[in-house]
C-alpha cells in the first residue's frame, strides 16, 4: 500500500453545482494554499519572451532567436466554445530528408472571428539556424478548425506524410519530397466529427501503416457553451456533450484506407483525447491505449486477427489506484526506472493528480499498478491541469526525465507577475520539469528549468526532437491562441555521451518497433513513436543518454512485428540508422 499522496486512496471531494463540471473540489484550505502559495513559490509570469533564465538553466526559450519570436501574439479572449481550451496539435518532422525536423502548427481561428480560417503552418530552418514559414505550408495549409497532427510514411517512398485531425473533415497530405498534396477523394472515409489525437501503426503485420483516430464529442461543440460560476460565466465540460467511437483505418497498399471500426470491436462512444500505439502487453503486437476525459481509459489489446479487446481494467490501466476514472489529456511512454519495462504516464485535471502507471510481467502478461505517489509525481501536480507530456533524457544521463505542459480549464486566480491578456491569464498555469534521480523516483525541478516553469501561460501541446543536432532533446510547445514556444535543451553533461537510433523497415520509420543498447553495466530500452504527448507528433527517433560510457556494448531492435535483430552499433554521440534485414536475426 502506497501512501495517501498515491491514487491507492480517493481524492477528497466530488463534484457540484458551484464547481467546475470537469473538475472535483479541493478541501477549502488545500485549495487557497494552493493558489494563493503556488505561483509565488514557482515565480510565475507571463511576460517576456526568452527571459529570465538562470545560466545554468537546463532548457533556455530561443522563440525569438530562431524567429518565431514576432509571431507568438495571444488572443485577447474567449467565446466559451469548447475547441478554445481543448485544441493544439504541433508536429516536428523531418518532412524533406535534410535531417533537421520543421515545426507544423496546427491552428484555429480566433474566437472573435471564428469563421475566418487559419491555415496550418510549416517552418523550416534555414543554413542559419532560423526557422522560416514555408509558403502556404507546402501545401499542408490544412485550412479547418485545427485539432492535432499525426505522421508517419504510408506509401512506403521514405517520405513522411501527415494527417490533420480537425473539428470537421481531417486532411490526409501526401508527401512527395517535401511537397504535399491532399490525397485524393474517397482515399480515406473520414467523419466529420471532432477528432482529436492519432497515431499510425501496422496492426495487421502487412507491411503497410494504417490508422487510428481519437474522436472527442459528436454535438456542434463551437457553440457556446458556459456554465456559471461564482456569478462569472466558464467554460463547460465534455458532459454536456455525446462521446463518440474512435475509429480504426486500414491501409489497403493502394493509397486507400478501409474502416474496419466495428469489425476490429473497437466500440464505446467516449470522448478519447490522447492515443499511443505499442505492445503494452508484452506479447509481440502493437495494441492501442486512449486516455478519455472523465471516462475509463481503454486498452486495445490485438487479438492477432484483425480484432480488438478492451482490457484495460484487467491490466490495470482504465482507472487510478484509487479506482477513479479521471480525466485524461496526454500520454507519454517510457522506462523510467530502468528495469527495462515500459511504463504509461498520462495528465490529468486539477484535483487529479497525473498518474504512472508502472508495467509488470512480461510474456503477454505484463499488467499496470498507479505508482504515481511513491514516484514523487503525484503530490505536486495535484493542483495542476495537464496536457502535452513526455519523457526525455535532458543531462543525457540515462534516466527519463519528464516535462509537462499546463493549463486550465476553470477560471482561476492570476498570479501578480502574470501578464497574458486579461482573459487567459485567468487559464494560466506554469508548466513542470521533473528530474529523474534513479530507480524512477522524480523531483520537481524549478530554478534550473528556465522560463519553462517560470512562467504561466495556457499550454497544450509538446512535441520534441534534436531541432539543432546537437545530440540531444529538444522541446516545442502550443499555447491557446496558436502560440509556439522553443525550448533549446541546454544540460550540463560533464562529457555524457550519446546515442540516436533511427529504425527503418524498407523506407519507413518502424513506428513500434523496441530499441534495446547494453552500455557498461546498464541496459537502456526506447520505443519508437512518433504520436503521443497531446494531439501531437514527435521525432521517431530512439534517443540514448549514456552517461560515461563510450562504447555500446549490444544493439538489439525488436521490430514493430515482433521479429528481432542484433546490429553493430560502432562508435557513440552520432545518429545511427538501421535497416531490417541488415542486422543478425534473433530467435
């Protein structure tokens, strides 16, 4: 039995009619400590542009620098439309094989003018290391309500291409060295319905990626929606909408895609927001876990056959330790204790903390207990709305660490340092860098994270990739108002070395597929992903912080189908890129 801080025990509180419908209430004196002490005691503020970072700050904001600086304006209000706090997507990715990821900004129109269109945009970096906006995106100027992003390569042609999830019809671009095309009528039946996150993923072992989408609520959600609270007008919750059934795609190989929802038993009409696609059981197949809004989650687990069964009570993963359904916003992936299972992090509301789910077993029999209080997570983000996340190597140590976007919901107060407009300063929250110190056990890192926790603002998106090439991860964020924030990762290492895997099957990114090194005495393991975090799509690359050690001692990738290989990996601190079919066959 863990301790109190954990989900092992409830949450105080329930829901009322004076309280926010997403949201349970804090005892009266945990909350006015909460957010009377909070934004002190983090040096919460809104203002300025790449400021206040301490030298020895592990993350330095270089908005400015790479010249995006002129266009991070926030809007100066809201509607009360629900796609205004529940939307933003960003996508890093190497669209044209120059090996430097572009940043793509999905957006949304401003809520005074929200039948004027606001196109996607493309920023690539030039020799200068400044991103400049690809003229009308490079034809991914996706012109809908913009919600998320999801890439991956579905011709087989070594060239990434992009789907958009809208509130309305999604967009399929097809990539043709590094110029897009929207794929041709009746290429993929989408809904009109507001989806949310995606994910590629080949859940039928044929050699081609195919699709799933999370869709969010089925009603007009622009329409105004607010409830009344403390005689002051706020956004509602997804319960005043219809959930709707995800939705499964099956790539036919000939630029087509089939639903196959119902005859894969995906079924439940919830409002599901983030997605990842792994073998979360351990049995050799890619399965499918969505984290729902104020419903349990779902764990797809493949059948083999086509077919799909929810097993996520069974392992553990549809509610808390404390057995709640909370409300679930981003997702990320990774071992953070080094005992070489890969474990689930999901964000939540306030007064949820945001829960770890920790595996254990193996064999197809691995299963998930919330570990969230004794890893030190829970307690300090209780008072915290989540959304985008992730882990990430930052010292290039060989420990996970975490990073995690914030923001509310619920109107609440403003910090005196604050300084976002006088509506979504009311929504700000400061984000949060969590150090990994062994074993899988977090502190909160405030000092040294730079203005990336000094500052509140209304977060939603995180993506992450190498954006300088220097060996290690770097971290983009989306704010309301179609806002972007670069974050160069600027670690103190002491000479830690590393490693990035690239794994490709034929052309393409193995996305599943499980990168295992042997260095020294630890044995590290990475996934490769690309969706994850919040409506969001990252570097598929695997990234190994090494710590001291300069030799890779075993290379092994268990590729997305199951089968394995062992490669050569050579020297460190470079990108290596293996090819199935090139290493020696495992049993």
């Amino acid at each position: 039995m863990e301790s109190a801080n954990n989900k092992e025990l409830p949450m105080p509180g329930t829901s009322g009619e004076k309280n926010h419908p997403r949201q349970t209430a804090q005892p009266a004196l945990f909350r006015a400590l909460a957010h009377t002490l909070l934004p002190f005691l983090l040096g919460v503020g809104c203002s300025g542009n790449d400021a206040g970072t301490p030298s020895s700050a592990l993350l330095r904001e270089v908005t400015s620098e790479v010249g995006l600086g002129a266009e991070q304006q926030p809007w100066p209000g809201g509607l009360y439309q629900i796609p205004e706090i529940s939307v933003g997507g960003i996508g890093l990715f190497d669209s044209d094989g120059d090996s430097s990821p572009e940043i793509y900004q999905v957006r949304y129109p401003q809520p005074a003018n929200p039948s004027q269109a606001a196109p996607n945009r493309l920023y690539r970096m030039d020799k200068t290391g400044s991103y400049r906006e690809v003229p009308e995106a490079a034809g991914l100027d996706d012109p809908g309500y913009g919600s998320g992003v999801a890439t991956g390569d579905i011709d087989n042609d070594g060239d990434l291409d992009v789907y958009v999830t809208n509130i309305g019809k999604d967009g399929l671009y097809i990539n043709d060295g590094g110029a897009f095309t929207r794929a041709a009528k009746g290429s993929i039946p989408t809904s009109e319905d507001w989806s949310s996150s995606a994910s590629f993923l080949d859940y039928d072992r044929d050699g081609d990626l195919d699709l799933f989408v999370c869709h969010y609520l089925l009603d007009d959600p622009t329409r105004i929606c607010h409830i009344s609270l403390r005689d002051k007008r706020d956004y509602c919750g997804p319960d005043k909408f219809q959930g709707v059934r995800d939705s499964l795609y099956r790539n036919e190989g000939n630029g087509r895609f089939t639903e196959v929802t119902r005859e894969a038993g995906i079924s439940r009409a919830l409002p599901g927001f983030g997605v990842i696609c792994f073998d979360l059981t351990g049995d050799g197949w890619i399965d499918i876990y969505v984290a729902n809004d104020m419903k349990p989650n779902q764990l797809w687990v493949n059948q083999r056959d086509g077919s799909f069964a929810d097993e996520a009570l069974a392992r553990g993963l549809a509610l808390n330790g404390a057995g709640k359904a909370e409300a679930g916003m981003g997702v990320a992936l990774g071992d953070t204790d080094g005992n070489g299972s890969l474990d689930l992090f999901i964000t939540h509301l306030v007064d949820q903390t945001h829960t770890l789910y920790s595996s254990v077993g193996s064999g197809g029999g691995v299963s998930y207990r919330d570990r969230s209080g004794s890893s030190g997570i829970g307690a300090g983000t209780l008072a915290m709305t989540g959304w985008g996340c992730g882990f990430l190597d930052l010292e290039n140590d060989g420990e996970l660490d975490l990073a995690i976007v914030h923001g509310r919901v619920a109107r609440g107060p403003v910090a005196s340092a604050a300084d976002c407009g006088p509506f979504w300063s009311s929504y700000a929250e400061a984000n949060q860098l969590y150090l990994n110190q062994g074993k899988g056990r977090y502190t909160l890192e405030k000092k040294r994270a730079g203005t990336f926790s000094s500052r509140a603002e209304a977060s939603r998106g995180l993506a992450f990739a190498d954006i300088d090439s220097d060996g290690d991860t770097d971290l983009v964020q989306s704010n309301i108002g179609n806002v972007l924030r670069v974050f160069r990762n600027e670690a103190q290492r002491s000479g830690n070395h590393w490693l990035r895997v690239r794994a490709l099957t034929g052309a393409r990114d193995d996305l599943g597929a499980l990168v295992t090194i042997a260095a020294g005495n630890r044995v590290l393991r990475r996934p490769v992903l690309s969706s994850s975090s919040f409506a969001c799509a990252s570097e598929a690359t695997a990234h190994f912080g090494l710590g001291s050690s300069d030799t890779i001692d075993s290379l092994t990738i268990r590729w997305s189908d199951g089968a394995s290989e062992s490669f050569n990996a050579g020297g460190v601190d470079r990108l290596l890129v293996l090819r199935r079919g090139e290493g020696r066959r495992g049993n």
